[in-house]
C-alpha cells in the first residue's frame, strides 16, 4: 500500500498553510490491476504539526474480491517545535490496517525528524529516525526514512516520494524491509495534478524485489 507523500507538505509549503488531497491510482504490478484512493491530510500549527493518510485499495487480488474496498491502510503522525525556524522535530506516529483475510499489526513509532530546504522550499529533504514497536510481533525495532520534494517550472512539475527501511521478522525468513514510492506530478491546474508513482520494494509483500507502477490524478483542497 501506499504511504504518506504529501507529508511533504509540512516542507513545501514552507509550513505557511494546511493542505488535504485526494488522489485515485490505477496499479499496473503483476497480479494487481486494481484502484486505490488514498486521503491525506497536513495541518501546521504553533506547536509542530499533523499529518494522517488513508489508503483504500479495491478488488486487490490478495483478498480475492472483486469489488468494494478489499484492504485499508492508515497512519498519523505528529511532531513537535518549539520555535517557527525549528528544523529538529521530535515526532510520534501510529500505524495500522487490514483485510478481510488478515490484520496488519499495529505500530507505533517514537523519534526525530531534520529537515534541509532551500530559500524557497522548492528543494526540500526530511530525514526521519524512529524506535518501532510493533505489536505481538517485534518489541524493539527501528525505521529509517527519507521524504523529498524537488519542484520546477514555477512548481507545475513535482516529484515527491519517500523511502522507508526497518526491521520487521517476517514469514519467509526475512528481518529487514525496504519501500520506496518516488511520485511525479504535472500541476495542471491550482487543484488539480496528474502523474504517478513507482512502487519500489524488497520483503514488503514477498521476498522478493517487486516494481508496481501506477498512473494517478489527484485533486488538492
């Protein structure tokens, strides 16, 4: 599933303004050939800020329906400052989700974020580092990630993404996961951007390395 890309707000927007978005992606990876929506909400505020997505894949092949909403996903995250320039945020976050064939376990993270930028945030790095638990499955686990966001063209082209790794045992005999989901997006209009991601992961739904591209619209509150 998809994860947080317009976390990046907390940086493009220079954490001047709140922004929410919907997006619709059409995945093309193997035994995919499904919908999914996701639902994103970024809110800065004197104290740090909020973020929270939701992600809604339809017909997934993995749970075997073929319509309605087949696997949800879902994470919010809140960091911390204690003046306006304040680049090292402390953070916490919380994750969770299912199917109707299985439950994705709970986690909660702990940790910092610092985030480098340019004068106008057209150029924009966080970097993130998290103590992980996830429950009934690993008590002291960690995650590592990067969120990016480079603009052009007056910000009519952007590519965001994130990268994640952490350590997660899972059934194959793996400890160690990996995704990444670099996105582009051709801002059309003030509200309005399509484009799409490539999702980039190792031991995130098999053991294997997998590619599942997607094409997208997304529509900016």
């Amino acid at each position: 599933m998809k994860k947080v890309l317009v976390f990046t707000m907390l940086i493009m927007l220079g954490r001047l303004a709140s922004a929410q978005n919907v997006q619709l992606h059409y995945d093309f990876g193997e035994d995919r050939k499904m919908f999914t929506t996701t639902m994103e909400m970024f809110k800065p505020d004197k104290m740090g800020s909020t973020f929270f997505f939701i992600d809604l894949d339809y017909g997934s092949d993995i749970s075997g329906v073929d319509n309605g909403v087949s696997l949800s996903y879902w994470e919010i995250a809140r960091s911390f400052k204690w003046n306006e320039n304040q680049k090292f945020e402390p953070r916490i976050e919380f994750n969770s989700g299912g199917s109707t064939l299985f439950q994705i376990e709970n986690a909660w993270l702990v940790g910092a974020q610092y985030t480098f930028n340019n004068a106008d945030f057209s150029k924009v790095l966080s970097l993130q580092a998290n103590y992980k638990y996830i429950k009934d499955k690993e008590d002291a686990s960690f995650q590592l990630t990067a969120v990016w966001g480079l603009h052009f063209f007056e910000r009519k082209l952007s590519f965001t993404g994130f990268a994640d790794f952490w350590k997660e045992e899972m059934f194959w005999g793996t400890d160690y996961r990996f995704l990444t989901e670099p996105q582009i997006w051709w801002n059309a209009m003030e509200h309005f951007s399509f484009g799409g991601e490539v999702e980039l992961s190792s031991n995130f739904a098999d053991d294997k390395f997998v590619v599942n591209p997607t094409l997208a619209v997304k529509w900016t509150f």
